[in-house]
C-alpha cells in the first residue's frame, strides 16, 4: 500500500492504513474515503522565490507532481542546489526526484514543501551516494494545514560515504516525512536529524529505517519535537544492524515537548541488533518545560510568554546547530523562531 499507487489508480483502498504497523499513528485510509481528480498544471514561473533560492547555484521545481527532477553531481565537484516540491489546489498529484553524486562529490541540497490549499501529495526521492560523496539535505516542510502529504526517500550510502540530513517540519492534517537508507558500513557517516513544531490541528510524521549491512558503520541521530493546542507529532525511528555488520556504532535519540493538555506525541524508537561488537543506543523522553527554568526566567524580569519561548527555542536549538551550512542554518533557526514566538 502506498499513496503514491492510491494517487496513480485513484483507489482509496490502496491507501496505507493503520493495519500497517508504520502508518498506525498516520492513517490515510481512514481519512480519505475518495481520492481526488489530478491536480491541474501550475507554471513553476509564477510562484516566486523559494526560501533557499538565493543560497543556491541551481533550482529545481517540481509543481503539482509535473516534470520530475533529476539531480548529479560528478565526481569531484560540488554543488549547492535548491529542490522545491510546490503543490497548489484541492487536486492529487505524485512527484519524484533523483539525486546521484559520483565518486568524492558535494552536495549541498535544500529541499522545500511549499504548499497551499487542500491537496494530496506523494512526493519519491532516490538518492545515492558513490564513495566518498558527502550529501546535506536540509528540509523544510511548509506544507497547508488541510493537506496532506508524504515525503518518502529512498538512500543508497557507498562505503566511506557521508549523508547528513535536518528535517524541519510545521505539519499539515497530516505530514509525513520518510527516510530510509542502507547503509554499507566500511566507514560511511550517517546522521538523521528532525525538528517538528506543531499547534492547531496539525500533525506531523517523522519516520526513518536504517539498515546496517557491513562492518565499521556509523549512525548519529537526533530528534526533537515541541506541540502544543491539538497538534500530534509522531516519531518513529528504526536502526537494524546486521549479522556480520560489527563495530556499528548507531546512537538515537528523541525528545519532545507537550505545551498543551490536548496535544499529543506518539514515539517509537527501536534497535534490531543481530550483530556482536557494536556500540548501540537510543534514548526517549516526552515532558513539559523545566518549571524551574521557567520561573527563573520571570525572576530575571522575562515576560512569560518570551520565557517560553526563549526555553523552547534552546531546547530545538541542540538539532538546528547541528546543520553545517551556516546560512541555511539561520534560516531554519529563525523559522522555529517566528514559530515558536507567536505560539
């Protein structure tokens, strides 16, 4: 089952549902009674300027589902490029990109979910890494709060390959962005990093697998969630290591916030180790700001609502920082501001 089939056959059977152990807390069966008719065409020329545009030496636009884009780089350059997945309308629409990076190639790619209106979006990458590549995908999903969307990727690590990613996600009815990857061991870097900031209604999915298939991988993965009014974030992290993928050294780690009585996080981390002589960890914890950090603030002469912000801002900071490209790092940090602040 997958949205993109459902989207393709307009069969809302095929829509994936809570049966399916990875979707139980993002059903789409149950939402969708009927798929809609395809989106129309939108011109890529009349929708402005992306958030990451200025940064980029190129841009890609996928609008609607129309004109699929395909990204390489060659062996030994680099590149900074801008991939936009823009939907407009009520209609359903399918999209797809591939990213290729030869042998020592250097990728920067800023991926944007721009969106407006009550559609249905699939959105496919496959993106491999030849080695010695080192790929940043920064993501920022801006996605309408009636629609609902699904991200999913598909990456294929070459050993001594490095692939680093932030995803920053606001939600939608429902969000959901996939990442899984296979990974070689043989010195290859992995690092999966997560933002999601969620009020209203809004829900968000972040759901990652990894598989460990050789020796001397490595996985560092780093989550953090703040939801407040009847939003629901979701978390689902899997690491598997293989028999005979020794010395992995895989560590994850989820963190989430509740600033209201009605909002809600689901999260499941898990590690399936069939290897000796790894180092494995994952750490999971959901809770309300430090009262103590909080009242502190206020002594300190800080309105409430700016202490709020100012704690939950520091608290999301530790995955922001983690993103290298230092200008495309303040604009993901001040857009969990502008989000956090008019909360």
């Amino acid at each position: 089952m997958s949205l993109a089939a459902a989207i393709r056959t307009r069969d809302a059977a095929a829509l994936p549902s809570r049966r399916e152990e990875d979707w139980r807390w993002t059903d789409l069966r149950g939402l969708i009674r009927a798929v809609p008719e395809p989106s129309a065409p939108v011109d890529p020329r009349e929708v402005g300027q992306g958030a990451f545009d200025h940064l980029a030496e190129t841009s890609f636009v996928v609008a609607n589902g129309y004109e699929p884009a395909r990204i390489e780089v060659a062996a030994g350059q680099a590149a900074i490029v801008s991939l936009r997945f823009l939907s407009r309308g009520e209609g359903a629409h399918a999209a797809r990109a591939e990213v290729r990076l030869g042998e020592g190639a250097r990728l920067r790619l800023l991926e944007t979910y721009e969106g407006r209106g009550g559609y249905l979006a699939a959105a496919s990458l496959a993106i491999g890494l030849a080695r010695g590549a080192v790929l940043e995908r920064i993501v920022l999903a801006g996605d309408d709060p009636e629609a609902v969307s699904v991200s999913q990727a598909e990456v294929t690590l070459a050993p001594a390959a490095e692939f680093g990613q932030v995803v920053a996600a606001s939600g939608a009815r429902r969000q959901r962005i996939e990442t899984r990857v296979v990974h070689p061991g043989g010195g290859a870097k992995l690092r999966l990093d997560g933002v999601y900031l969620l009020d209203g209604k809004r829900h968000a999915d972040l759901t990652t697998v990894v598989e460990h298939r050789g020796v001397d991988g490595i996985t560092m993965q780093m989550t953090k969630g703040v939801v407040r009014d009847q939003a629901r974030g979701v978390f689902q992290g899997r690491i598997v290591v293989a028999e005979g993928a020794d010395r992995t050294d895989a560590r994850m780690e989820h963190h989430a916030l509740i600033l209201g009585d009605r909002a809600e996080v689901d999260a499941k981390p898990e590690l399936e180790i069939y290897a000796d002589d790894v180092a494995c960890s994952h750490g999971n914890s959901i809770g309300a700001l430090d009262q103590e950090a909080l009242f502190y603030a206020r002594q300190r002469g800080i309105p409430e609502p700016d202490a709020r912000a100012l704690l939950t801002e520091a608290f999301i900071g530790e995955v922001v920082d983690r993103i290298r490209f230092e200008s495309a790092r303040e604009i993901v940090r001040q857009w969990a501001a502008e989000r956090l602040r008019r909360g």
